[in-house]
C-alpha cells in the first residue's frame, strides 16, 4: 500500500493536470470557431446550389440542342440520301412457273425465262412495273393508282384492278395481251384501246401491226396451273412453248410444214411423252442430240429435232 505521502502526492499531480487543461480551454476561441463551421457550411450549401442550378439550366438547354441537332441531321440526310427509287428484280427459272406478291397486294404469276421489275413501295400517280416475257397480274383495285405493265417492246397495259395475261418475250415475233377479267387499257406508240374479257390483243413486233380478236382465255393462261392447251395451235408455236415449258432446245424440221395446226392439252407428261403422243397423233418424228459435256464439267441444255412429214 501507498503511505500517506505517496497518495498527497498523486492528488498534487491531479491538481496539477486539471489547472493545465482549465488552462487550455481557457485560450480556445469558442465563439470564432463556431462562426468558421458556419462560414464553411455555408460555402458547402452555396456550392450545391451552384451545381444544382448549373445541372438544371444544362437539361433545360439539352432539349433543344437536341432537337436541333436532330433536325439538322434529317435535313443532312435529305440533302445526301440518293433520290433514286429502290427496285426489285425477280426472274423466272427456265422451266418453272413461280408466283409474286407486289407493295400493293397485287399478285403475278412468271412463266419460264420471265423477268419482273417493280418498285419496293409503289409512290406518285401510278403502280409502274416492268415485264420481259409471259406474266399473269391479278391486280388489286386501286382507282386512284393506275397499275401500269410495261414491255421491252414499248407496249403498255393499263389496269385498276383486273385479271390479264401478258406474253412478251424478246425472242417472240408477236406479243399478246389476253384478257380474262374487268377491262384494260392499251397502248403502243400512237395506238390506244379498250379492251374487254375473252378478247386477245396481238402485237407484231417488227411491222408494228396490232389485231384484236375474241379469244379462249383458258388456252393462254393454263400455264400459270400446270397446264398446256393448244387448240389448233401452229407446229412453230408448239414447239416454243414445249422448249420453254421443259427447258430444252427443240429444232423444227421442213419448214413448209411450220404452219400445221395442233390440238392436245397436257399437264403432268414429260417431254418425251409429249413428242411420242404427237408422234401417234401427228405426222412428226422426233429425236434427241446426245448432250455433251463442257470443260468446266456443266451440260449443254437437251437438244432435239422435231421433223414435220
């Protein structure tokens, strides 16, 4: 235990420290203190406003700079963007019949070797599209908008919403409208009808003469169904739409007989069974070239000789 003299001393040294830090609080200045924290709160609260009003004012600004720079941009883009209407191309495969839906719901059936040019988004005063070879419109009504058919060969089909078939191939000497459905309108050069159903217009081409007569139109549109009527059909005639129809070369013989007329429907035959039916039928012999192979490992197409007796 501490003696008497240990413990005063301790409570002197007590003493001691308490008067040092009564001192020490004693030369702080308490009131200048405080007017410095509220000094700085105040500059912390100036600068958030500051900031606040600063962040304010830049959406408020950013609305119309945007709008801006986005109609900027759109008159950039009409300024830059090519004028130039966007068009679509469908050809037929040699042999085969295929089917096309238009912008305006209009639907048009290819033949073999057909080529159809139409725009993506039918704009202005007419639906225009563009035909080299044999197509079937079936043309969605639209009075206001024209639908108009143009050939290689300059002849134009006008429609507002009608069934029709059109037949210009660039090798054909002839080119023919056929009507099956509503009324059409035609024109070439100088040359303007109307025409009505189971009427055929016929355009040929290196004289520019053009004759108008009734028609069967089953026989000129059976195509589109799979099927081939002739009805006292030219030899010639036959003989081309075989070639296309079964994508082969066919080359008739004895021309003086060019004009013999041929009266068959066929449907689902091969081509052989075709010739060997007008063999039996008609006085016409036929037989096929050996195909021969090219250096790039492809064929040449089938060839074969159809003689008239």
């Amino acid at each position: 235990m501490k003696n008497k003299n240990e413990k005063i001393k301790d409570e002197l040294l007590t003493i001691k420290e308490l008067r040092d830090d009564i001192r020490f609080y004693k030369q702080i200045d308490v009131s200048g203190a405080y007017g410095r924290t509220l000094s700085k709160i105040a500059r912390q609260q100036r600068r958030m406003w500051l900031r606040n009003t600063f962040n304010r004012a830049a959406a408020i600004l950013f609305i119309p700079l945007l709008a801006g720079t986005l109609v900027l941009s759109y008159l950039f883009y009409r300024q830059t963007a090519s004028p130039r209407e966007a068009f679509a191309e469908v050809k037929g495969s040699p042999g085969t019949v295929m089917q096309v839906e238009l912008p305006d719901r209009s639907r048009v059936w290819l033949n073999g070797e057909s080529r159809l040019r139409y725009p993506v988004e039918f704009k202005g005063k007419t639906r225009a599209v563009e035909l080299a070879g044999e197509g079937f419109f079936d043309v969605s009504t639209d009075a206001a908008m024209p639908f108009e058919v143009t050939a290689p060969s300059g002849l134009k089909v006008i429609a507002r919403g009608t069934e029709f078939n059109l037949k210009a191939y660039g090798d054909d000497d002839t080119h023919e409208v056929v009507l099956e459905e509503g009324i059409v309108e035609v024109s070439y050069k100088d040359y303007s009808a109307v025409m009505k159903p189971d009427e055929m217009l016929r355009l040929t081409v290196d004289d520019n003469r053009i004759a108008r007569s009734a028609v069967r139109t089953d026989e000129k549109t059976a195509w589109k169904d799979g099927k081939i009527i002739f009805r006292n059909t030219p030899v010639e005639e036959v003989m081309k739409q075989l070639s296309r129809r079964y994508n082969v070369d066919i080359t008739l013989h004895n021309p003086r007989q060019k004009s013999y007329l041929i009266r068959a429907t066929f449907s689902s035959e091969t081509i052989e069974q075709i010739l060997d039916y007008l063999k039996l039928a008609e006085p016409v012999e036929w037989s096929r070239v050996k195909t021969e192979q090219n250096g790039d490992s492809t064929f040449n197409r089938q060839q074969i000789h159809v003689t008239v007796k």
